[in-house]
C-alpha cells in the first residue's frame, strides 16, 4: 500500500508558488495528486503554463487542472508588478509539451476528496476561488479533508496589498469568507509568518547555484522578484507559499501556534478583504483556525535548499 499522504494544491504561480511546489515534489512523505490552478498572481492563462512548466523542470507528471479564471464577484488586480507579467519573471521560456487536464478545477477537487476521503491534505497557495465553487457545488467536502492548510490573511492587519489585507485574501474576499465559514479547522500561515520567517537573499543566491535544472530555472524566474523585493524589503528575501508548504509538509516545525476565530471582511472602507482575528474570543464564535506564529527557521530554509537542489 502507498502510504504517502495525499497532498492536493491548489494554486496561482507565481515566483513563491513555485517555491513551494518543488518543496512538495521533493518530499518523499507526500504524493502530489493534483495541482488545481487558480487565477491571482497573473491571469488564469499564464498560471496554469507555468504549473505545467515547473512540472516539465522538475520531471514530475502531477495533473494540472485550471479553474476559476476570475473571483467569483469582483474584478481584482494581479501582482505581475512582483512576479512578472507572465507570473514567472518573464524569462520567455520555451512553454510545456503537456497540456491541462479538461476537468475543472473545482470538480477534480471535489473527486479527489472522494478518492483519498479522510486523507487529503489540501494546501491553498492562492486566492480561494477554486475551493470556495467546490464548497458550493458540495457543502459536504470539508468532511473528507484531512488536514487543510491556506496561505492568506493578516492577522494583526498588517497587509500587502492594502494596508489591512493580503494579496490571496483581498483577490477574492467572498471566496476567502465562504471558505472561512466553511471549514471548521484551517491551518492558518498568514503574510506576517512570512515577514518573520525572511531569509539572507546572499544565502539564498548560494543555494541557487546549485547543479541542478530546477534551480537554475528557479535562479530565472525568481530573478525579478528578488530584484523588486531587495529594493523595497531590504537584505531578506520572503515566499510566503514556501513557509505554508514548510507547515503542511512538515506540523511538527511549528514552534508556535494560537488557534482563534477569524473571519474576513467584505465591506470595510479601508478594511475589505482583511482577517479579523477575534484574540480576545469575545464574540462567540468557534477557533476555526490555527494560525501560524513561528516556524523553525533552520528546518524550513534546509527544506528549501534541498527542494533546489533535487534532481
Ligand atoms: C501571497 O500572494 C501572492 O502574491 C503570493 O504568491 C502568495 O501566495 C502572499 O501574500
Ligand atoms: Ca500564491
């Protein structure tokens, strides 16, 4: 029997996805059953080429599904001002032979729920659109889902893209909140984890120079975020899907976690698409999330090496 864990990712590459993906392709605990892709960093179209292209460079055959190529209600910004137009640092690479699997997204995840019920790990790397159709399509999914860990969210309101919101939350508030309410446990890994979990951009160019075809492709796409980010961030790098793949792959180095009630706002003037954390438990409802405080900062940069240097 294999008894590697189920692991289903829903995401929109995007530099710091990419990160995160070949972290998982390289686990040896974890089988990857499924990318679902998700329109955020840039348009649907190019972040479905560019999960089919990280597979090709990696030499894994995982299915890719395209899903929603907008948020279920309101027209967003992408953040190709970060990744590239392209989402992938716009190298020009030569695209993929593979092509996306014809089944939507959202219904490869509702069959994948089925197929590996109670096991699935599902880790969402992008804004919640995708899963929040599958929530409505069947109400039922959270049931069968292990464990399920989302990349999102602010939890004291310091932001990205606004100054209370963070780029997956903000994309597509109304999924984020349909998800928020759906789910009674997420494992929460918010842009402010990622802020304290930066790492040395020199130490992090030594490990791109490994030997190996992902991190010179790695060393490609990642080199125009790195460029914008040291500008603007200073002498430490951040990939906030890295450190939510280092959580799901890998509980046990959490060092610190607080389970709360977190809901997202849709309305505020300056608020909409922030997480509110009820620290104080004073309205009543149930944690619905373990948010993410600290990691170990040595497991999660060797993790990161290693997934470059695979292969
Ligand atoms: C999140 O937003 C995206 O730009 C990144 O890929 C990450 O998932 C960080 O706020
Ligand atoms: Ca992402």
């Amino acid at each position: 029997m294999n008894d590697r864990i189920p692991l289903l990712i829903d995401t929109d590459p995007g530099v710091d996805d990419a990160l995160a993906l070949l972290m998982a392709f390289d686990d040896p605990w974890h089988e990857v059953v499924g990318l679902t892709i998700a329109a955020g960093n840039v348009g649907l179209r190019h972040t479905v080429a560019n999960a089919l292209k990280l597979c090709e460079v990696a030499g894994v055959d995982v299915p890719v599904y395209a899903g929603c190529a907008s948020p279920l209600l309101h027209p967003a910004r992408d953040a190709a001002y970060v990744h590239g137009r392209d989402g992938f640092g716009d190298t020009g690479y030569e695209p993929a032979t593979r092509e996306a699997a014809a089944e939507h997204a959202a219904l490869a995840l509702i069959r994948l729920s089925h197929e590996h019920a109670g096991r699935l790990l599902l880790v969402a790397l992008g804004p919640l659109t995708n899963i929040a159709l599958a929530l409505k399509l069947d109400p039922t999914l959270p049931e069968r889902i292990g464990r399920f860990v989302v990349m999102g969210g602010a939890v004291t309101a310091h932001g990205n893209i606004t100054p209370a919101a963070e780029f997956n939350v903000a994309f597509d508030p109304e999924a984020a909140h349909i998800v928020f309410e759906a789910f009674a446990r997420i494992d929460l890994a918010d842009w402010e984890a990622t802020v304290a979990h930066g790492f040395a951009h020199t130490g992090f160019e030594a490990w791109l120079r490994a030997d190996s075809p992902r991190a010179r492709f790695y060393d490609a796409i990642s080199k125009q975020t790195r460029e914008w980010s040291s500008d603007r961030r200073g002498d430490h790098w951040h990939s906030a899907d890295a450190l939510a793949m280092a959580f799901a792959l890998e509980p046990d180095g959490a060092l610190e976690l607080i389970e709360r009630p977190v809901a997202v706002e849709l309305e505020g003037r300056h608020t909409r698409g922030a997480t509110v954390v009820d620290w104080r438990r004073e309205g009543g409802a149930a944690d619905n999330c373990r948010i993410l405080l600290r990691y170990d900062q040595a497991r999660f940069e060797g993790r990161i090496r290693r997934a470059l240097a695979a292969g």
